[in-house]
C-alpha cells in the first residue's frame, strides 16, 4: 500500500530542506556555487527523489552547478539518511528548476501587453476626444 498523499508531502519538504541545508553548510564544490534546492518530489514508494534546484548564473553555471550536485548526488544521500529516519533514502536526481525564469518572461509579456493596451488606450481616447470636438457645437451654432 502506497504511503498517504500528506506523508508524501511531509517527506517531499523533509528531503527539501535538509538537502538544501547539506548543499550550504557540508558541501564544498566551487561548481555548485549559489545554488537553491526550490522543490523536491518524491516517488510514492519514495526510493527515488527528483531535487529542483535553482542556480545562479548562465546557462555554463548552471550545466556546472548540476554537474557538481550529480557527483556529490552519493554523498548528499548519505548524510540524509543519517539525518532523517526513513526506511529507505530516496536515490537523488537534480533538475535545474526554470520556474523563476518562465515566472520572469511572462511578466515581461504582460508588462509588455499593458504597455501596449495603454497606448492602444490612449490612441481610442485621443480619436475619442477629436471625435467630441468635431461633434461639439461652435459659437457661430449657438443662438442666444
């Protein structure tokens, strides 16, 4: 039987911030660098863990970021294990996580967007106002 949806959760957060710690403190690869363990998903039987990491830099950076973290993948497992209570430790895999990235272009787009509704906006309102003006009666229309 599959372990419950909120003790895979629990898990997925343990994995998460202690990995996270193990990277910062223990870890002394210059390759890894600034990097953020974001996110961790285990599998249900939780024999395997897939770690969402964010890296500082390029794309060089990040390919070496990851190249580190796959090489320390075997020491990073090791010290979890000893630091949480879990029948089996799950076998790491790192992914570079993209989502600030993706997060960041799309604000760009719906700034972008805005930046072109306003000025779309304020050409209606400019052919608006003309409109007005020549619909306005004149003083020579006016009869007093």
């Amino acid at each position: 039987m599959p372990p419950s949806h909120s003790r895979l959760e629990r898990v997925d957060e343990l994995v998460r911030q202690q990995v996270g710690e193990i990277i910062t403190t223990m870890l002394r690869d210059p390759r890894v660098g600034f990097a953020t363990v974001t996110d961790a998903k285990t599998s249900p039987d939780l024999r395997h863990a897939r770690v969402f990491v964010s890296a500082y830099g390029g794309d060089e950076e990040r390919e070496s970021c990851l190249e580190g973290l796959r090489s320390a993948a075997a020491f990073i497992r090791g010290e979890l294990g000893r630091r949480v209570s879990l029948r089996n430790v799950p076998e790491l895999a790192f992914v570079v996580d993209d989502s600030a990235e993706r997060a960041q272009r799309l604000e760009r787009v719906f700034h972008d967007l805005d930046f072109s509704a306003d000025d779309e906006s304020a050409a209606s309102n400019d052919e608006s106002a003309a409109l007005d003006e020549d619909n306005a009666p004149s003083d020579d229309d006016s009869t007093a």
